[in-house]
C-alpha cells in the first residue's frame, strides 16, 4: 500500500515536472516564433519601396529643415545690418545737431557780443538811453499804450482818464483828467521820473492805497454799527 502510494507521488511529480517543462517548451516556441515573424517583418520591409518612401520623406524634411535655418540665417542678418544701418543714421543726425546746436550758440554769442559793444556806444553816444528804456518798460507795466508812451517820452504832458496799475500794490487805481508827464532832475543825471497831478507815480500810488484801506475800514465800522 505504502509502495502503491509512493508511486502515485512520484508519478504526479513527474507529471507536474513534465508540464512545467512543456510550457517552458511552449514559451520559448512562441517567443522564437515572435522573433522569426518580426525579422520577416522587417526582411519585407527592407525589401519593399516603403523603405525608399520614408528615406526620400525624411530627406525632404531634412532638406526644408535646413531651408529654414539658411532662412532664420539671413533673416537674422538682415535685421543685423538694419539695426547697425539705424544706429549709424542715428549716429551721424546726433553729430549733425550737435555740430548745429554748436554753431546756434556761437553765433548767438558773437551777436550777444556785438549788440552789448553797440548798447556800450550807444549809452555813451545817448546818456539818456538807459533812462529812457527804464522808463518805457515803467510806463508799460503801469498801463500806458505804445502811443502814450511814446508821447510821454517826448516829455510832452499826456491827459490820461482810466486805470493804472502798481505793481507793489498789486491793484488798480482809476484816476479821472490826470496829467501824466515825464520829468527829468538836473541833481540826479541820466534818470528820469513819471509824475501824475505834479506827484511822483510811487507817492499817488501810496496815497490811493491809504485812501482805499480808509474806505474799507469805515465800511467796515458801518456794518458792525
């Protein structure tokens, strides 16, 4: 019994070695036969002109890759040159101007020169120049016309009704039928002086200032009143 037992045993043994041993068998059968269909494969695709398709498909590309790199080349070249052509031109306006601006400001200076040497002989030639400017550019800030000045300068007396401004007082003042003139003193050369009424201008303003704060003080008391 213990025989018939062991036998049994050594016969399943067997047989569980030998299908182990056939599917091995089996497994390298198929991965042999794997191997000998994709080398016919590829023996078949080697041997058609799908081959030569792909090789001339990827020389095109190789070729059409390399057109555009040659064309980025040139393209990149291209807007090189442009820049460096751009940044000459700049180069050569920023000289320009300078070299005009250069010239502006010494012929400016030569002309600076000239008219100070001409105002030099012209206030030696007319003491009374500088004091006539003076008293133009006076004339002009308080209210006066080009006419009236002009009339003012040939020390004739001018009749003058309407609005004169004092720059220290920052307003002004109206006056009515005033004579306006221009006086010059013989103890104080080379200067001339604007009077309005037989008043010097800065007096009259002085005292129309003092008049209007007057009137705004009564007015002033009146309201509280």
């Amino acid at each position: 019994m213990k025989l018939l037992q062991s036998d049994v045993e050594e016969a399943e043994r067997l047989l569980k070695q030998t299908k182990s041993e056939i599917n091995t068998e089996k497994l390298q059968a198929a991965k042999t036969a794997a191997k000998t269909a994709l080398v016919s494969k590829i023996g078949s695709l080697l041997g058609s002109g799908k081959l030569k398709e792909v090789e001339q498909h990827n020389r095109k590309l190789c070729e059409l890759v390399t057109d555009r790199e040659q064309y980025i080349d040139e393209l990149h070249e291209k807007v090189q040159r442009m820049e460096d052509s751009h940044s000459k031109q700049l180069d050569e306006m920023q000289r320009k101007h300078q070299s005009e601006v250069a010239n502006l400001e010494s012929k400016h200076c030569t002309e600076v020169t000239m008219l100070n040497d001409l105002i030099r002989k012209a206030n030696r030639w007319f003491p009374m120049l500088e004091a006539r400017l003076q008293m133009e550019d006076l004339c002009r800030k308080i209210g006066f016309t080009i006419e009236q000045i002009g009339v003012l300068l040939t020390g004739k007396a001018l009749n003058f009704s309407g609005s004169l401004y004092s720059e220290e007082h920052r307003r002004k003042f109206n006056v009515e039928n005033a004579e306006i003139k221009v006086f010059s003193d013989s103890t104080k050369p080379n200067q001339l002086f604007l009077y309005i009424n037989r008043q010097p201008i800065g007096d009259w303003f002085k005292e129309q200032w003092d008049n209007l704060k007057l009137r705004l003080s009564s007015q002033r008391k009146g309201v509280r009143l």
